[in-house]
C-alpha cells in the first residue's frame, strides 16, 4: 500500500474504444482520447495493422492476428499498443467482462468514484502511469502519509513521542534484519528475524503489541504476505519510485480507458489452454480458437499457480518451479459509505493496534477522492483470507468494531458498503506477488523468460524491479512488446 514512504529509499468486450491510439516511446502519446468508463461487449475493429501475418479478413471476425495476447490487464493492453504501434495485428484475449483485471474502478454507487483493485501510482517521479496522468490530464491526488493517528485497541491514540519510538524501533528491525542476512547464508522467514529483534529487545507488552501492528501496516500490508511467508533474505528486492503516492478522483480506470483505447479486445473468452509449434500459437478458449504467430501470456501468477490454463508442450521445469516458488498475497478493500463524517477532517489515514493484529488495521479517508463521505480499510494476507470466507454483513460488522473503537460507539452506520473477494476471483486467484522464504528475484525472471520465440510472458509477477504494481505490469507489458520486434 504506501510502497513509497515505509522502507528505506534504497529498496523497493469484443470492444470499441474509438479512435486507435499508440503508445509512442512510453506513456506520453496516449493522447486526445474520449474518456469511456466502462466496455460494452460489442465488437471492435482494433488497431491498423501492416504485420507480416496482416489478416484480410473483416478483424470483427477473424480469430487469428500476428500476436495474441492473454489478458486484459495493464499489461497485456500495453503489449497489445505497443505491438499495434509496430505495425503487428493483435487480439486481446479477456476472460472477463470488462478491461483492466486488477485495476477496476466501481461506479455502483450514484456519484461515487472507487476503486477496488489498485488505488495509487506508488511514487509518481519518473513513473510511465503519470505519463499517462499528465498526457491525458487526469486529476491525481496525493497521500499525506503522517496525516496519521494510530489508535490503541481502547481508542486511546498514541503520543507523537510514542509513533516517534515505533519508528525508530522499525528502522532498528529493518537494520537487524539486515544483520541477519549477513550472520546466515541460509533463507529464513521474515517472521523469525521479527521474532529474534524482539527477544534481542524485550520490548514492554504494549510496546511490543504496537510494534507488532506496526510492522502489519508497513510489511504485511504492503506485501499483501504475512511475515512467516515473506522471504527475510529477498522480500524486499523490488525497488520503489521516488514521490509521492497518488490516488485517482475519477478512478484508476481512467488510465484503463487510455490503454485500451482503439485495441481489438475480446472479451468473456476465458482461456483453457495454449498450444505453440513450429506453425505458430493456438489459444483455445470456452468458445473457439484463436491462433497467431506470437501469444504475450499475462495471466495472473495466481491463475498460473492454480493450473487453470493448460500449455501444450508443457511449460519448462525451470519456469514450473518459479510459478510454484512465488507467492500470490492478498490485499483486500472494505469501502464504508456514511451519512456524514465523524473523523477529523485534517487526518488521512488512521491505524488501529486492536487485538486481532492486522484486522481492520488500517483505514484511509477518501472524502478528497471518492467524492462522499467513505472510508477505505485494508486487510492483508492471513486475516484477508479469513475475511473472504465471511459473509458482507460479518466484515461490516468486524469493521464497525473498530470504527466504535477509535471514534466512539455514537458514530452513524453506513448507509452502504463495498466489499472485495481477490483471492475468490478466478480471473486473479490473489492480489500480487511477492518473494517467499527460498525464493527471490530470478524467479520473476524465469517466469519473465520467452519460450522458444513464440510465447512471451508479462504481468507484474514477471518484474523482478517493480513486481506487485501497476508501473511493473506496465514495463513488463513493454518488455514483452520489445522482445516480439
Ligand atoms: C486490492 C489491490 C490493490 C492494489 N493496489 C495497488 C496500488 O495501489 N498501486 C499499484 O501500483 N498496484 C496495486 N495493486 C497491484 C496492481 O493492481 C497489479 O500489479 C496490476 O494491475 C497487475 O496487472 P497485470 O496486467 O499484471 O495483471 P492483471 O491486471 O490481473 O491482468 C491479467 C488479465 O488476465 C485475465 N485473465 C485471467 N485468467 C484468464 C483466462 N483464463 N483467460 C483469459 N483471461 C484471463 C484477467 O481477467 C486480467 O484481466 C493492487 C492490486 C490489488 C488486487
């Protein structure tokens, strides 16, 4: 979540969307197209294309197309741009009923903007998303982390000299960790280097408690993983973009709009499997064929995980044990919409040390983006996989219990409520990757690697820089498009 601002500097529809539009060099010709909220499935034409296997039949028909590229996401649509601006026919191949996949901006409710999958662009300096912000002139908003209070698990709110010790306290783990690493050549859990501070430290049990939550909101959080699944060697591979973290008032989906715009999507065609030869590429999908020359794979690792696509020749060894050695974490959004606010008005973001750890931990207020009086709260890894097996009226009312905590039990109800299930979603299977104990970052490399020139893989599992964001499945989506030629 605030992937910025808590490690170290150092670390880490068949559809139409008007005119076609190419992504040239990066983000900053994404230019002058209309806005389109959400796809229809009608048919589209797709983009202009002078590839070698350039189709002569009508493209709101045809099945085959020089390259095809397996999902919808933020991935394959900037493959998918980036193929078309070379002058390849391409088909995007979606099994869902809308673009995006794990971007996707909610507009149920009547004037409210929200999004439930990615909210922010994780520092926005030198990040091809704000390319787009900027080339298409999108409202973005930043996230003023320290607007905090942290409240205890009895609603009393931490001393600023008391937040100033938990963060000494984090710098210090993150230090021992460090140490760790060097002492051991053998991996371990993060869980156990957590353990090993706190015995080394023989913190007070409140102080304890409250360490232990923070390193929930700053880590498990973050990582979508609880410690014990993170690696204490390799989990913090990735590295971060400089700035700020900015949400979108008029939803991620925006961004969604400009990358799909004038693409040949099809969407509600769920892949089964993909076969490749000598001839090309087949991709058999629950209603037909496609074949092509080239197949860009950016099926979730998730989806790949669960063995729901077939790949024919099977995929190699080395690429089996990378999709077996990463992991999939998950974050999940509860978006509480009320009558009015009750919470203070100069404070954005607001934890909570209650006594289930990392449950309801933490709540941003979206007045500022969504437009209406709705808070946001995260749950993370574990305790998320808890919560999907509960029903809508259980998480709210779990929800409630620490909103009574911190703001009192006279608060209103929510007069509505949004609740998301990533890990239950098919077409997902989880939030986004991360580095389990004994694996690290050639593993995205391997599932980065093409097989035999004919398949490509991208997604955000495949950045062994960026993984777990949307400016990694974007420059893996590139990568891919550039592999091609
Ligand atoms: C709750 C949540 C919060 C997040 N917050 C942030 C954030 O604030 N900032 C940030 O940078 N990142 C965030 N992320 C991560 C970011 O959303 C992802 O890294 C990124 O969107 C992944 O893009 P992708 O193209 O790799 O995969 P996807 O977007 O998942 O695209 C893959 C596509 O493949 C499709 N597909 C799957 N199976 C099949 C099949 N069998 N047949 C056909 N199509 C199929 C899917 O429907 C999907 O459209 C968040 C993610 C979640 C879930």
């Amino acid at each position: 979540m605030s992937r910025t601002l808590i490690h170290e500097p150092s670390r880490r529809q068949i559809l139409r969307f008007g005119v076609a539009a190419s992504v040239a060099g990066m983000a900053s010709a994404l230019i002058g197209c209309p806005r389109k909220s959400e796809s229809s499935p009608s048919s589209s034409s797709g983009g202009s294309s002078t590839g070698e296997e350039k189709e002569k039949t009508s493209p709101k028909t045809t099945r085959r197309a020089d390259v095809l590229v397996i999902g919808a996401g933020v991935s394959g649509l900037v493959a998918a741009q980036k193929l078309v601006k070379k002058g390849r026919s391409v088909i995007v191949v979606e099994g869902r009923d809308r673009v995006g996949g794990r971007v996707h901006t909610d507009r149920s409710w009547p004037g409210v903007t929200v999004d439930l999958g990615a909210s922010w662009i994780h520092g926005q300096i030198g990040n091809p998303i704000s390319e787009i912000v900027s080339a298409k002139k999108i409202v973005t908003k930043a996230t003023n982390w320290e607007a905090r209070v942290v409240f205890d698990r009895d609603g009393h709110p931490l001393t600023n000299a008391q937040i100033d010790d938990l963060e000494k306290r984090y710098k210090d783990f993150l230090a021992h960790v460090e140490h760790l690493r060097k002492e051991s050549d053998r991996d371990a859990t993060l869980k156990s280097a957590l353990d090993d501070y706190l015995a080394d430290e023989k913190p007070s049990a409140d102080v304890r408690r409250w360490f232990t939550h923070w390193v929930n909101t700053e880590i498990e959080q973050d990582y979508a993983a609880d410690l014990d699944d993170l690696s204490r060697d390799s989990w913090d591979d990735d590295k971060q973009m400089e700035g700020d973290d900015m949400l979108f008032p008029g939803g991620y989906g925006q961004i969604i709009d400009a990358l799909a715009e004038g693409l040949d999507v099809r969407l509600g065609e769920t892949v089964r499997r993909i076969s490749h030869g000598d001839d090309g590429v087949t991709v058999d999908t629950t209603s037909g064929a496609f074949t092509g020359k080239y197949a860009v794979v950016t099926l979730p690792l998730g989806v790949l995980k669960e063995g729901d696509v077939e790949f024919s020749p099977a995929l190699p060894e080395r690429k089996k044990q990378a999709i077996d050695a990463l992991g999939v974490g998950l974050l999940d959004k509860v978006y509480l919409r009320f009558p009015s606010a009750f919470w203070p008005k100069d404070k954005q973001v607001f934890k909570y040390a209650g006594e289930h750890v990392g449950e309801f931990a933490e709540w941003l207020d979206m007045r500022g983006v969504a437009s209406a009086d709705v808070l946001l709260a995260f749950n993370a890894a574990k305790v998320a996989d808890e919560l999907e097996g509960r029903t809508d009226a259980e998480i709210e009312e779990k929800a409630m219990r620490a909103l009574h905590a911190m703001f009192g039990e006279s608060i209103p109800d929510p007069s509505a409520k949004l609740v998301t299930r990533w890990r239950k979603d098919p077409f997902a299977r989880g939030s986004y990757s991360h580095i389990p104990p004994g694996a690290d970052s050639k593993d995205h490399d391997a599932l980065a690697a093409p097989i035999a020139n004919r398949l490509y893989f991208a997604g955000e599992a495949t950045r062994r820089d960026y993984s777990a964001t949307v400016h990694g499945a974007y420059l893996s989506g590139v990568a891919a498009a550039e592999s091609i030629g």
